[in-house]
C-alpha cells in the first residue's frame, strides 16, 4: 500500500509510552470488569423483583435486559481486544500494525490503546467492508422477502 501523504512516518513506541498506555488498558479492563460485577449483581436483584411483575413490566424488563446484553457484548469483545493489546505489552510487539507491520502511531493508540491496526490499513478495513455491505445491498435489495 502506498504511502498517504497525509500520515506522517511512525515511530516505535518509547518504554514511556508503552507504561502510559499499558496503564491505560489496565484501567479499561478493571472498570469493565467491575461493571460486568455490579451488572450480574444488579441481574440477580432484578430477577427477585420480577417475579410478581404483570405483563408490561416484564415486557420492559425483556427489552432492558435484551439491550443490556448487546452493551455487554460489546464489553466482553472489548475486554478481549485489551487482554489481546496488554500480551502484545508483554511479549514487545505492542504498536505494530497486524497488517502492514508498521508502526501505529502514538496518538492512535492513546486514543485507542487496543488498536491493532495502523490508521492507514483500518481505513483500508472500512472501506472494503462498507464496500461489501454495499455489494450485499444490491445483490439482495429486499432480504426479508
């Protein structure tokens, strides 16, 4: 892939922006872990509360609970791309693009500390895949025929 100009050439992270950004993945995970525990808590409360609940607030409750789950797969593959950042710290190959194989740039990383892939070859990932989705759309307009 060329070059975008764009972007400037990266560099391999210090030792002092990798103890930044593991800190920061530390504390990602402690807070979604310790989210998924006040949620579980907060389920087996719920569940007491609803056995006398009538129709509507159990319909509530389903659909609350149906977004919960949906936010907690987001955590849970979340969680994984952080465990997944935080062995690349440990075996030193944290900041390198899984793709290209160079350098992800400090900036992204401190905003996406889990990120794998350089800003070049995830904007390359979106393209294709918005590109696919368009080709599905027109492949099959009405799916749900």
């Amino acid at each position: 892939m060329a070059k975008n100009e764009r972007y400037e050439e990266q560099e391999p992270l210090s030792d002092e922006q990798v103890d930044t950004l593991k800190g920061i993945l530390l504390e990602r995970r402690n807070r979604i872990i310790r989210a998924e525990e006040e949620h579980s808590d907060a389920d087996r409360q719920g569940d007491k509360e609803m056995r006398h609940a009538d129709e509507v607030d159990l319909a509530t409750a389903e659909w609350d609970r149906t977004v919960e789950q949906r936010m907690r797969g987001r955590e849970t593959a979340l969680l994984k791309k952080i465990d997944k950042a935080l062995a690349l710290v440990e075996e030193g190959t944290y900041g390198e693009c899984d793709s290209c194989g160079n350098y992800i740039g400090f900036k992204r990383l401190t905003a996406r500390p889990e990120a794998t892939l350089c800003i070049e070859c995830k904007e390359e990932q979106e393209r294709v895949e918005k590109n696919f989705r368009k080709a599905r759309r027109i492949d099959n307009p009405f799916p749900f025929k």
